[in-house]
C-alpha cells in the first residue's frame, strides 16, 4: 500500500526516440496526472514539490520494482482482498500527510 500511497498509478508512455520532441510528448498526457512515469526503452522518471519528494518517488519505485521481480520469481504476489487494500491504503495516506506536516514544520522551524 505505500508505494500505491506515495506514487498512484505509474503508466507507461509510449517510446520517442532520446534528445527529440518525441520523447517529451510521449510523456506530456501524464505529467500532471501522475508521480512518476515508465518512460518505454528507457527507464523511469519520477517528480514532485521539490527535488526531496521527486528522488523519494523514484527511490521508492525502484525498490518495488525489484519486489516484483522477486516476488514473480519466487512463484508470484498474494494481492490484498479490495477492502484490505483501501483501509491500509487510507493509513498510508494518513501517515504521508503526517510525517509531511512534521518535515515540514521542522523545516519552516530551522530555516525561520
């Protein structure tokens, strides 16, 4: 649930070739709507509020990925019943939002 929380629904665009429009129009009908991209036959790129939250999403992406490679090599992943998975989804997202508030008021506090 806390990568669900963190990141939402990471789609993967379609390819454009490296260093042309291509590419950033492939990416542009998701950049807004999501945390972070599967850009094909490149890799990932992630974002957010500032350069912490965008290296945050990205870390925590790569790290499920490597979950779900080992999980699909160790015979696959038990998902979560649909209600299991909203009551612990609502608990991550209330546990975001306060250690955003706490990070955030530390912050406002040491540079004040």
């Amino acid at each position: 649930p806390w990568p669900t929380a963190t990141l939402g629904c990471v789609p993967l665009t379609d390819y454009g070739t490296p260093s042309t429009d291509e590419l950033t129009e492939a990416m542009k009908p998701f950049v807004g709507l999501h945390n972070a991209l599967l850009m094909a036959n490149h890799g990932a790129v992630a974002y957010g509020r500032h350069l912490w939250e965008a290296y945050d999403r990205l870390e925590t992406l790569e790290h499920t990925a490597k979950i779900a490679i080992l999980a699909k090599a160790l015979g696959g992943a038990n998902d979560l019943p649909a209600d299991e998975r909203e009551v612990a989804l609502a608990a991550c997202e209330r546990m975001a939002e306060s250690l955003w508030d706490a990070l955030t008021g530390i912050h406002e506090a040491a540079c004040s």
